[in-house]
C-alpha cells in the first residue's frame, strides 16, 4: 500500500484490517476519540485491542513487557 492509498481509510479500517490478518500477534493501543493533534493537554481515553492469536491473558502480560521497556528507557 502506497501512503496515498493509505489516506482513503478510517482508522478503525485499517486496524481491523491488522487484526484479520492471521500474521498479526500483537496489541493495537489507541486513542478512544481519534486525536487530531499530535498536542495532548487534558485526559485521554485509549482503546486496547488484539485479534484471536492471543487471548485477553497473553495481550495483558505483552501490555506488561512492553511497559517495563518504556519505563525502563529501552
């Protein structure tokens, strides 16, 4: 797909199209109210998400992996 192409879908297409994919194992963490701004002032709601090759366990001890890299500055 070309960044043009890109451009014709919502961003809920293009993540159910990740989430189809049998490929796909990993989490999908988004803004609830898809920001329009890369500025954040204020509370944000974020959605979490995966598609069937993890369940809702394994999403939440990759969600815990990845949060100590982030904390750890890795």
């Amino acid at each position: 797909m070309s960044p043009e192409t890109l451009e014709l879908y919502s961003t809920d297409e293009l993540i159910q199209e990740i989430l189809r994919r049998t490929t796909f194992q990993g989490v999908i963490v988004h803004a609830k109210d898809q920001a329009r701004s890369r500025e954040w002032t204020g509370e944000r709601v974020f959605s979490v998400r995966h598609n069937e090759n993890l369940d809702a366990e394994q999403a939440g001890r990759l969600l815990g992996v990845v949060s100590q890299h982030i904390t750890e500055g890795i």
